[in-house]
C-alpha cells in the first residue's frame, strides 16, 4: 500500500492528464474539500484521508486500487 506522499503523486498525474500545466497541492486540497493548510499537516504527519480519497475517486469514477496500490 502506498503511503501518503505516493497517493498525493498519484492523483497529481490523475489530474495532470491532457493538461499542460503542473498540478500543484492546493488544486488537490481542493479536490479532496481540505484546506491546504490541513493538506500540508497530513502530509507532514504522513495520514491519508482515506474518506476523502475514496469520495473523490467516486466522483471521478476512477477504481481507488490505482490510487492505493502500485
């Protein structure tokens, strides 16, 4: 299972397809509906917002297995 900084990864080159410009973390903060603020203290803490991720790859209709595991 990834940790958080590889999910982060992952939905960044989600989000960056056909698109030219660099996804940056407050675009996935607000993706996940969290400040950049709460965004950065996960990271730093390393705890995935697992309720979070999984609303959004439901919303994006994406399977979460590519999120969460290689």
């Amino acid at each position: 299972m990834n940790d958080f900084e590889q999910v982060i990864k992952k939905l960044k080159e989600h989000i960056a397809k056909g698109k030219e410009r660099r996804v940056l973390d407050k675009d996935v903060a607000n993706l996940l509906g969290v400040s950049q603020t709460q965004l950065a203290t996960l990271k730093r803490r390393n705890s995935t917002p697992y309720k979070n991720l999984l609303e959004f790859c439901k919303r994006e209709d994406i399977c979460c297995n590519k999120i969460f595991f290689d």
